[in-house]
C-alpha cells in the first residue's frame, strides 16, 4: 500500500523507533517494520498517479502551517491480526487539515482510487501504529500489560506531509514535504 502521511518530529520519531526496538527486544514483534518511519496516515491506497499526486501534496503543503496533535493511551483494531497503536487525538483543527486533503484528492480523481475506507473523513482513526502483522491476541495482552505503566500523553509537531511508496519489496519515502504555509485551516 502506498500513504499520504505525516511524519513525527524527531523527538517522538525517535521515541516510537526505540519502542518498536523494545518491543521486538521483548516480545519479537516486527511488523511494524513494513512500514518503517514513525507517522500517522491521512489516507492510503494500492495506487496513486505520483504525477498528480505530488504536485498536489506540493500545493497543498505550501497553504497550511505546522501544527500539534497529541496523543493518548492505547487502541486496538480487533481482528485475526490485532493492530496496536497510539490513538492520536482528531481535534478539530487535525480533522479541517484531513477533510481539506480528502476534498483536493477526490477533486484529483484519487480519494476513492483503491482507498480503504477506513481513511474516509467519517471513519478515520488517526493513530502511530506500534504492533502490526505478527501480534496475535495472546502476545497482544501481554505487550498491553508490558506499556501499561508507560505514558502516551504526547504532543507533537507536525510540519510535513509525506507520500509513502511501496516497491513490491519495501515501503519506501517518496517525497517529504515541509508545511510553509503563512496560515492554516484554523486561522
């Protein structure tokens, strides 16, 4: 899958990095490193047109300011392979930046391009994946029991927007792209 994304400042970057290495220390869990840079998504997709697309991103990049969002506690998305993850907090300002998205790439012809429904304004879930692909829900308890003295109540900067690229082999970083815009959708 390919993912428009924003990637986490560098302090919690390398915060989320260093959990994942504890984890896989503790319990061998390493699905997270499918997707190997710590963000949170606004959308995916099995295809994108990278020659439209990233001229959009540029564009819309250019016309919002970095902003924070925090985060709190842990999630779970059920099913035969859990996902853990750190629920990021859609305030109103983080959801006005995704619905602005959303609205450019269905404007573009890519917002229902093979998309997963999950990333929709009315359903998306932002969130820092940390276990995906190899928990199950035995190993699932016992990493939930593991962080539950561990606190996610962070705030993070975001200035960027990023498309994420998958190979066949590997996900890779495509383009970053700095916010620079003057204002945002909050102002």
């Amino acid at each position: 899958m390919h993912g428009i994304i924003s990637l986490l400042d560098d302090a919690y970057y390398q915060q989320v990095e260093a959990l994942w290495a504890e984890l896989k220390r503790e319990f061998g869990v390493q699905g997270v490193y499918i997707t190997p840079f710590p963000h949170f998504s606004y959308h995916i997709a099995r295809q994108y047109d990278p020659e439209k697309l990233e001229p959009l991103l540029h564009t819309f990049a250019s016309e919002q300011k970095p902003f924070h969002v925090k985060t709190t506690g842990l999630g779970i998305f059920t099913g035969q392979q859990p996902v853990l993850y750190i629920p990021v907090v859609r305030s109103p300002q983080l959801t006005k930046v995704h619905q602005a998205l959303w609205q450019r790439l269905v404007e573009l012809g890519q917002a229902n391009n093979d998309s997963q429904n999950y990333y929709a304004p009315d359903n998306w879930m932002p969130h820092i994946t940390i276990g995906f692909s190899d928990v199950d829900c035995q190993m699932l308890a016992n990493i939930v029991h593991y962080l539950g003295t561990h606190s996610f109540n962070w705030d993070i900067f975001i200035d960027n927007i990023a498309l994420i690229y998958d190979t066949g082999t590997a996900q890779q970083l495509r383009t970053r792209i700095p916010l620079n815009g003057a204002k945002g959708l909050d102002s």
